[in-house]
C-alpha cells in the first residue's frame, strides 16, 4: 500500500484533515515549550531528506509505512507506524528512494522535552513502534488547533498538551517490566463491560462464556490479571459507585441499593460496612 492509500484510509478512519504547518513566529514560545512546526498524514515525493546537522531543535515523525532511516550508524527500514524522535543535536537521514510516503510529524524545543523524555525513558535516536499510530497523531492534531485557533494559544494548554503526548508515548518506548502478564484484549473488553453495567445481574458462567472458558479457568486468569474475583470486583465497583450516589440528599439508601444492583437492603448495608467499616448512612 502506498503512500496516497495510506493516508485515504487514515482520513477515513480518523476522520482528521491532513496538514502541514511551519511558523514564521513559534504561537507559543517559552523555556518550557517552543511550537517550531507541525503536520499530520504529509505525503512526500520518493526521495531522501539528508540533513546531517539536523535542525537544531526535537524533530518528531511517524512514519506511516515503512522508510529507510539512519540510525546507529546504520540504514535500516523501518516498521510500520514507527515514531522516531531526534534531539537537537542528532542528523536527520530518512526517505523512500522509489515510492511515495505519509507521514506525521513535530518539531518543537524546550525543557519540558529535555526533562521529561529521558525521565520517561522514551528512546531518542532511535525507532520504536506505535501501535496504529493514533495516540501521535490525535496529540498532534490537539497542538494543532490549540496553537492554529481563533484564540491566542494559551501556553500552559499547550504545555500541558504536550505533556499529555509525552506520556502517552512513554506507553510504548518505556521498558517493558520483567515477566510481564499480558491482558488478553477479550478479558479487557470484558473487564469495559463490567464497569459499565456494574448493576446489571450476571453469573460467573456468563462471564466464562464471553471469554470462552470454563469458570474454574476463568476466575483464576480474571484474577491473575486484575488481582481480585470477578465476584469482588463486580461489588467493588458496585460499592464504589454507590458511595458517590449517597451524596445525593435527594436518595433514599433503599433507592441507592436499587441504583447499583442490589434488591435486598439489609444485604447492601452489611456489604457497604464490611468494605468501608461503616454504613451507608454515615455516608450520607
């Protein structure tokens, strides 16, 4: 798929305009936090940028589809939806000598970059992988029409902007954790569900059958990943959710009980002191 085809479908999908902005004067500029230039699903022409001296500031960029890219010292393709960030003093080597290529991109200085990456461990100099690429670009996109609106950028949105982006790119460079447990997508699926319909009565069967286990298997691989019962969480979350309704005067306990999925008063009130060590109406 090339370059034209990439973007059509990330405009689809994303359903966000693809641009490409440099800034004669930075709309926010402080110590913290200079916006130099900005672009989002940037076809380019097959060739090579090569700018050994770099550009003098942090140069972010996605790549949409694979591209030969210079780092360590070596030319390498890279992955698909690969983010590479340089730092100020690094070259720039990267292209795609025959086809077209999208990609998405920042360049951008201050100390909030110069603190925050190496503190988050996301890698500099080098490439990682970015899943589908969203979180880049939806974070662009938010710089974008902060920094490009009606109203004059607001500096600490922007920083905190950034920062948000910094972080959620972190997800992806950091270290991952010794031996970790990986959550199957359906036991994080399953999980959405029991947040949202906490109230709704379900059995543990129902609950295996929707990951397609058997309950034993089941309620030790929801334990193993999320350190409790699906049974204690149903009620951590029912409980939890009642304790914020209580703060309404306009709720009786009785209606509250209802509200998160439990009929018997007596049963709610026994179960809400055992978790908080007192009563719902001391919650009140």
């Amino acid at each position: 798929m090339d370059g034209m085809w990439i973007s059509l479908y990330y405009l689809m999908v994303m359903r966000l305009p693809s641009f490409r902005q440099f800034f004669r004067k930075p709309p926010v500029k402080t110590a913290e936090l200079s916006i130099h230039a900005l672009g989002i699903y940037e076809i380019m022409k097959p060739g090579m940028v090569d700018r050994p001296a770099g550009t003098g500031d942090y140069l972010f960029m996605l790549f949409h589809q694979p591209v030969l890219l210079e780092w360590g010292g070596e030319r390498r393709w890279t992955g698909l939806t690969d983010l590479m960030i340089w730092d100020a003093r690094q070259g720039h080597y990267y292209g795609h000598e025959s086809k077209r290529w999208n990609h998405s991109w920042m360049h951008a200085a201050g100390t909030l970059f110069d603190r925050l990456i190496p503190r988050l461990g996301i890698p500099l100099n080098r490439p990682f992988p970015l899943g589908d690429g969203t979180t880049f670009v939806e974070g662009i996109n938010e710089l974008y029409k902060e920094v490009t609106g009606p109203a004059p950028a607001d500096p600490v949105i922007a920083r905190n902007l950034a920062e948000n982006l910094l972080r959620r790119l972190a997800r992806f460079g950091s270290p991952a954790p010794l031996d970790p447990v990986p959550v199957p997508e359906k036991f994080f699926r399953l999980k959405r569900q029991l947040d949202e319909q906490y109230a709704r009565k379900v059995t543990l069967q129902e609950l295996a059958s929707r990951v397609c286990l058997s309950v034993p298997h089941f309620c030790a691989e929801f334990k193993r990943h999320f350190q409790m019962s699906p049974i204690d969480y149903v009620i951590h979350q029912r409980l939890h959710h009642a304790r914020f309704l209580l703060r309404d005067r306009n709720l009786k306990v009785a209606e509250v009980a209802a509200r998160v999925g439990y009929d018997d008063l007596f049963y709610f009130s026994r179960l809400f002191k055992k978790h908080f060590g007192h009563s719902p109406r001391q919650s009140i």
